[in-house]
C-alpha cells in the first residue's frame, strides 16, 4: 500500500535529479534570505552557484544544535509573523531548548511525510490510531495526530499519562495502533497486566509506532512476541519539524522520503561522508521547509544509509536503526560505551527484565561502571549461590561487549524507574 | 512414609539490600496478622534473600507479591536438638554420614525445643536418616 505511489517508487537518478533541484533552490533562497546561512557560506568560501551537482552538497558548511540554541528563539528563522503558523519548542534533554517554527506549507509537509510512512506500515482509514505521544510543545503528539487523520484513521488522542485510563480506551474504542516511546508501551503493558487485560487477547492492537528514544531489535522481538503486534520504528527530531519517517512493513530500516530531506551519514570526526552501510552521524537537509531551514545539520544519532531499493518497492535511502547519539556515547576508561549496546546485551538475558539504570562514577582516579538491572520474578531462587551467579553471568556478558569491566547490580522487579517519555538512564557522577 | 508431612513451607523473599526493606516485609506480615517462627537473612552483594517459617504462608506470599516483592516457597525440614552441648553435632554428624548437603540452616531457641531449620540437597533421604537416629523432626502441621 502506498500514499503516493508515483513518488515513492521513483526511479532513483529521477529523485536524485528532483533532490538536485530542491536543493539548488534552497541555497538560492537562503544565500539571498537568510543572514545567518548568507554568513555562514562566505565564512567557507562558498557560493550558491558552486552547487552544480547533488555531490555538491558536500561544499555546503554544516549546521549544528548551537546554532539553533545561539539564535534562540527565532534568530534564523526565514520566514515573517504573518506566515508563521505555530511554534513547537523541544524539549531540552541536551541543553537550552530549542524553538521550531512552521509556516502552514512545512505543516503540509510533515503531515504528508507521515501520512506517507503511516500507510507505509500498513494503516489505513479503518484503523484507530491512539496517540500516546505528548501532546502540546512536544512535537511528537500533533505530529502523528494530524498525519493519522490525513490517511482517514480515527485519532484517540491521548497524550501521555493516565496508563489505566488509556488501556480502558484502548479495548472500549477498539484501537488498533498505538504511537507512543517503546519504554512506554512496556510500561503499559505491564499495567496492563496487572489489571489483568492482555494486550494481546483483550484488545484489537495490533501495530506500534514506536520512537523519540533509542530502542533495540531485541526490544521489538520482545515488545512484538509479548503484546503480539508489529512495531515500527519511527524518526525525526523536532528540528526537522518533528516525527517523520517510518519503516515500512519489512522492517527493514526507515525510509527518509527523498523529495523531504537529503541524507548523508558522515564520520563525526572528520565530518567526511561515509560508505553506504558504515556508521556515522546522521547529517540531514531539509528540502522544502521554509520557516526554520535545516542544511546539514548534524543530528547526533548514529546510523547507517542504503539506497538500495527497499523489497516493498520504495525507492527512497533508508537509514537503519538509531544504535546511539554522538553525545549519548560515554567514554569509561578510554572505551566508547553507548547505552544502547548495554541494552542490547540485556535483552539477551532471559534472567533480567527490560528496565536498567546505569551509574557512572570515578573512584581512585579510575571509572566506574554500574550497571543495575530487575531480576525477573522466574529467575529468583532461594539460594544466594544461584543469584550470585546471574549477576556474574550479566556482568561477564556486559564486559565482553563493552570492552570495560562493568559491576552489576540485581534489584528488585519493579523497582528501578520507568519513563513516560524520554528515559533517563545514565547517571554520570564523575567530576571532571 | 509419609515424607510430606514433615516438610516445612519456607517462604524466600528477594530483597535488594537497602534501609528500610526488612521494614516493609515485616509491616507486610503484621497487616496480614502473620506470624513469624523463624527467620534469617542471607546477605550478598548488594541484595539478600530473606527466609521465614510463618503460620500462613499462603497469605504471606500473596500480600508481598502485591506488594512487589519476589516470593518463593521452598521446602525445608525443622529437627529438634538437645538444647546443650553436642545437639547440633548429631544432626550434622548424622547427614554427613549419610553424605547429604545442608544447603542453608538456621535454628531458633523456643518454648518447647531448640529446632535446626534445614534446606538439604535430597529432603527424603534426610527424613529417613534422622528419624532412624532416633531424631524427632517438627510437623508441618506445627506451623499453622
């Protein structure tokens, strides 16, 4: 099933020359609009008519999250009070917030992004969407409410919160999908359970769009085979204008609409483009939008790209799952350490749950790393001996993916904290 | 012979290893009107399990799984000692003969004897070794 077939099948050198030519008319108007990005290209030398092929946009200077925080709020915003429509303000987990303005074209657009990706996961006019996203200066809940009513879906909109209040709605409206973090749909069906409703057999859920965090591939086996829906990994950061790219039914990596936004991945170092399948950092231009322009900015999320054409037919790059952030990665002695690869190991053990907490320290000038995790109630044996050997086994297995030596911790089911929104699982206690 | 009758239902309670857990079980047994016989923990690193003989342990493990706590129920045996010198080497000397494994014990001191609680490797084979030494083990029934 496709939104607009014509489009997301196009053959690759046809995008490839449309890319070329949005891409040409953003530097055009921004050289001649924009201040900041006018700036910003005399300081590297550059000059619109530099732009002579897609390759090209390797000349262009790159754009970071300071400068959107340097302007804040609307320093580089390129268009007027008249032609603004709303306003979205990120939510600050990484430094001041950050303020993104739309005109009602870059409202269009994010809205037929989603509506593309939504029905790219197989959602149509008869499901029923429940947007457990948040709704209000997060861009996650009005994003997917409006790209789920463009595609003819029936909207609950209930923003985060209230899990018990969700979970009746969700069986008493017959909601088929649900949007939310994919740390929340674990809450919630953990809620769920204790309420003795089996999101499984007691409701007709049967797709998750899930996102706004890093997860894994064993998260989703785990989310899939426990509440038996699909679950969709789904991208965008509210500088882009929010949540827009999903994967499709293969689940096999997220397809960035390339008449949207062009895609690079480049070596966070050197700030050189790497091979196609070669992680790197995420580097995006947004082609068409117009109040706040994004020209290669660097994201910060880890990743990979392909351009080979996707088994549903789509032809568009596809990035592959989020495996970290730039500035996620924790440094312990030496060894890059990402969150995500503590996770990855976890849901590899059957004896712990899902929910970890890490806590980094120093002590007698070397790092620490604590890593605490839920025994599961099934793994619980009497004997000290038996316990004590799962949390060998967990610390052995952690330090054989990391590199580093990682103490470990078995707490209580239950009992380390669970996120409604984005998880905040590091505690780095180190004083540099 | 009848095995059963002598098999005590301990209930373990997973515990991290932090103020105020200990609290929170007894509170939990105290609003159940439950009474504790016997009790001991067994510290690790950073948790512990907590052991008890309780005079309702159906009730007990269903009010500290609501309460979120990990509960489980293992089998154990209660002997009497002579509450004096040598008491605790019989039993020992008894089981070790018979080439089976205390897992864990603790003991208490009450009214009417000093008992060894034991979680041994094979329960039957104890049973049957004890009571062939003339050793008189508690009832299950005693603990309700």
């Amino acid at each position: 099933m496709f939104w607009d077939s014509k489009i997301e099948t196009m053959e690759r050198e046809e995008l490839e020359r449309l890319q070329y030519r949005l891409l040409k008319t953003l530097v055009y108007r921004l050289y001649s609009f924009s201040a900041f990005y006018h700036r910003r290209m005399e300081e590297a030398g550059v000059h619109p008519d530099d732009v002579k092929t897609l390759a090209d946009v390797v000349k262009l200077p790159f754009m970071f999250k300071r400068d959107l925080r340097d302007n804040y709020p609307d320093k580089l915003f390129t268009a007027t009070k008249e032609e603004l429509v709303r306003y979205h303000v990120s939510s600050g987990t990484t430094g001041k917030p950050t303020v993104v303005g739309y005109t009602e074209n870059d409202l269009e657009e994010w809205t037929v992004s989603l509506a593309r990706a939504l029905t790219s996961c197989g959602l149509g006019e008869k499901d029923v969407i429940q947007v457990s996203y948040g709704y209000g200066l997060f861009t996650g809940g009005l994003g997917l409410h409006y790209g789920a009513e463009r595609i003819g879906a029936t909207v609950i909109p209930t923003s985060v919160g209230g899990t018990e209040r969700q979970i009746e709605l969700m069986q008493d409206l017959g909601a088929t999908a649900i949007c939310c973090t994919p740390s929340y749909l674990l809450h919630l069906g953990e809620v769920a359970e204790k309420m003795g409703v089996s999101i499984r057999k007691d409701t007709k859920m049967r797709v998750g769009i899930l996102g706004a965090e890093p997860w894994t591939a064993e998260m989703r086996n785990r989310i899939q085979d426990w509440l038996g829906i699909k679950a969709y990994d789904i991208y965008g950061t509210s500088e882009l204008s929010g949540p827009l790219f999903t994967e499709c039914t293969e689940q096999n990596g997220i397809h960035i609409w390339g008449d949207f936004a062009l895609t690079e991945v480049v070596d966070p170092k050197t700030g050189e483009q790497v091979a196609d399948g070669e992680k790197g950092e995420l580097v995006m231009t947004i082609l068409k939008k117009e109040a706040l322009p994004i020209v290669r900015y660097r994201i910060g999320d880890i990743t990979s790209m392909t351009r080979e054409v996707c088994a549903c037919g789509r032809t568009h790059p596809r990035i592959m799952r989020i495996t970290g952030r730039v500035d996620d990665m924790l440094i312990i002695r030496g060894i890059n350490v990402f969150p995500s690869m503590i996770e990855h190991t976890l849901m590899g053990i059957p004896e712990v749950g899902q929910h970890f907490q890490i806590v980094v320290d120093r002590k007698h000038e070397l790092d620490t790393l604590l890593v605490r995790v839920e025994l599961k109630p099934e793994a619980f044996s009497d004997k000290i001996t038996e316990l004590m050997k799962i949390k060998e086994m967990v610390g052995k297995r952690l330090e054989s993916a990391l590199t580093v030596h990682a103490d470990v911790e078995l707490a209580e089911p239950g009992s380390l904290p669970r996120f409604e929104g984005k998880a905040k699982r590091v505690t780095d206690r180190r004083k540099m | 012979m009848e095995h059963e009758k002598y098999f005590i239902k301990q209930i373990s309670v997973f515990s991290e290893n932090k103020p105020g857990r200990l609290a929170a079980i007894a509170k939990a047994m105290e609003d159940e009107g439950v009474n504790i016989f016997a009790f001991s923990i067994a510290e690790a690193d950073g948790f512990g399990v907590v052991r008890a003989l309780v005079n309702h342990p159906d009730k007990a493990y269903r009010k500290l799984t609501a309460l979120g706590f990990v509960v489980s129920f293992t089998d154990v045996i209660g002997v009497k000692m002579r509450d004096e010198p040598g008491g605790l080497y019989e039993v020992a000397r008894v089981l070790g003969e018979a080439n089976i494994n205390i897992e864990y014990s603790y003991a208490y001191s009450g009214k009417e004897a000093a008992v060894l609680i034991l979680r041994v490797d094979n329960i039957r084979s104890a049973i049957e070794k004890i009571l062939a030494h003339g050793g008189t083990l508690m009832e299950a029934a005693f603990f309700r």
